[in-house]
C-alpha cells in the first residue's frame, strides 16, 4: 500500500465534496480551493486520524474529535456536520486504505461514531471559584483579558504577600487561569490575540515569581526540558523547568518549538541525565515519538531518561508508554518526583 499520508488531500477533497452534497446551505460558499479552511480542516482531521492509527492510540482521536465538537457547537454549527463528516471520512477511508493500517482507521472511527453522541457540547470551567487560588485565579484572568496589566500583577503580588505559596500560585492561580483562557478561545468567548496575550502575560509573571522562589544549589545533575518541534505552547514546560530548578537539578530550558536536531545536541553538550518534553496539541505526539527514537538511535545518549508530559498526554492513559517514553508527568509538583525517582 502506498504512504496513506500521501492520499490525505484526494481524502480530503471527496469527503468535502460529499459534505457539501448533504448540507448545501452551510457550505454554499465552499469551492475546494487549495486555501480554503473547511479544506485545510479537513486535511488537518484526517491527518490527526492517521497518527492516531500510527500510535495504536484510538482515544487520542476520540479526545480530539470531542474538544472540536465544542468549537463547532459554539460557532453556531448544528453538530451532526461532524457526525456526518466523520461517516463520510469512514467510507472514503474503507475505499481508499487497505491492509492492517485500513483496519486500525476504520477501528478508530467505529469508536469515535459511537461515542460522538455523548460528547458534551460545553467544557467545564477549570477554576474552582470555592477555594481561595481559585478566586483569585478568577479575579487575575478577568484583569489580564481587561487589559488591566498592573492591577493582575498587583494580584499576583497581593497574593505572595498573603502567604500563599509561590508553587501554589504557579500550579493553582496561573495555570488554571491558562487552562480557562483556552476553554474559552474554545467557546469562541475570547480572540486568539486576546489568548496570546494571557499567555505571554503569564510568562511574564513567571519569571517575576522565579526570582522569589528558594532554589537548592545545583548538585542533582543536568536536565533538558522543551517543547516538541512545531509546539508552541511552552508554559507549562517552563513551569517544570522553574519546580526542577528549585528542587536543584540545572536545567537547561530550551522552550517552544525546538527542532530534533537541536535537542540531541545539548543533550550531548550538557551530558544530560534526562530529557522531559512537552505537547500540548494531540497532533504534535507523532513529532514527540520520533523525537524518542531519533535519541534511542543516538550511542551517547543511551542512559538519558526522556519523560514527557503536557495536555496531550494528559487525557490518554499510558499514551507516555507507548510511544517509547521511560516516564509520564501531570504536571510541574509531578515532573520533580518522576525525574527523582527515575535519578535515584
């Protein structure tokens, strides 16, 4: 069989076309050019379903498919387009594909199909407005998306100084605020320019609370923390590089959207003893898979322990072992203990 990659913009095409057949109203204005977005998404969905197919990772997808059923509810959409998109994909993918790669797709979209009906159409706030890191949360984002930059940090500060922990503010206060700026860009409720710039706000306030917090001499070793290439979203990541600092590993930060080729480099400059790696977006664990073996093939770093984490592998269980990685962390608090275990 040929590279199925290699079919997914003729998939693409057919599956729109027949889209178009069934909902005339709603994609009136779709011609199939090269740029138009109902295509690229299109493109984007079934390449995302063949890496899931690659992985052997059936949630992976299903994970996905209902984050997007929320964004096409709150555009105002009628959300059996999805359904009846992912049936046409299903058809067109049973024509196309064959061998075992055909039988995983098909697999993955069976799954997806059946659940699809009980995907919710509204994801849960992410603060919890009852404890006090969660009313503060709420009243820093609501300040940082007024455009209100002084009174957040004032916040922040104020918030320091009533004893609450830096850790908690990082973990309970800034993430989930993050966390809320993307549920809302995923209702529609807030511009991506208006999440750009919460994001960069919080990196901002990060380095603001790195100066305050106590950090242990250097002495566990060298660490490398990054962002998989073609991920932008390197919060977190920057998060677990600040815990691990403070716990006394010397971490070398790379940030988002590092190319393979760079990481293995300092892997090998700094003698690193592990690398922890992050992907937020579910279409970015391929990159993070083949990232992981380019290292296995590498002699020199044959005792570098690679962990990942992020919200891709968040919500799929044993995601981490199966592309290869040697541990798994939900968050910052969580990274120190699995690097200290894995080091002893």
């Amino acid at each position: 069989m040929e590279d199925p990659y290699g079919s997914i913009d003729r998939l693409a095409l057919n599956v729109m076309a027949d889209l178009k057949k069934l909902q005339p109203e709603v994609f009136a204005e779709y011609r199939g050019s090269p740029n138009d977005p109902w295509l690229d998404e299109t493109k984007k969905q079934i390449a995302f379903l063949f890496d899931a197919a690659t992985i052997d990772s059936a949630p992976m997808f299903i994970n996905y498919i209902a984050w997007a059923k929320i964004i096409l509810v709150h555009a105002h959409l009628p959300p059996e387009i999805f359904r009846e998109k992912l049936e046409i994909m299903r058809q067109h993918c049973k024509a196309e594909l064959s061998g075992l790669f055909a039988e995983k797709v098909d697999h993955i979209l069976a799954l997806t199909l059946q659940k699809y009906p009980g995907m919710p159409e509204m994801e849960p706030p992410f603060i919890d407005r009852s404890q006090e890191t969660g009313r503060i949360a709420e009243k820093y984002l609501e300040e940082v998306l007024g455009g209100e930059r002084r009174a957040a940090q004032e916040t922040i500060r104020k918030a320091i100084a009533d004893g609450i922990q830096p850790k908690d503010i990082y973990i309970n206060i800034i993430q989930r605020a993050q966390y809320e700026v993307g549920r809302l860009w995923q209702l529609g409720q807030i511009s991506v320019a208006q999440e750009h710039y919460a994001t960069e706000f919080a990196h901002q306030m990060l380095s603001q609370l790195s100066l305050s917090m106590t950090c242990h001499p250097f002495k566990k070793g060298s660490l490398v923390v990054t962002c998989v290439g073609n991920e932008m979203h390197g919060l977190g990541s920057r998060m677990v590089s600040d815990f691990l600092e403070m716990d006394g590993w010397d971490v070398i930060y790379l940030g988002a959207n590092t190319p393979h080729v760079d990481v293995v480099l300092f892997l090998k400059e700094r003698k690193a003893r592990a690398l922890l790696v992050s992907a937020t977006m579910g279409y970015n664990v391929k990159r993070v898979k083949m990232l992981i073996r380019h290292i296995r093939a590498e002699p020199d770093l044959a005792n570098v322990k690679i962990l990942v984490g992020g919200w891709a592998f968040n919500n799929v269980d044993g995601l981490w072992n199966a592309i290869g990685a040697d541990g798994f962390a939900k968050d910052a608090d969580g990274a120190v203990k699995v690097v200290n275990d894995l080091l002893k």
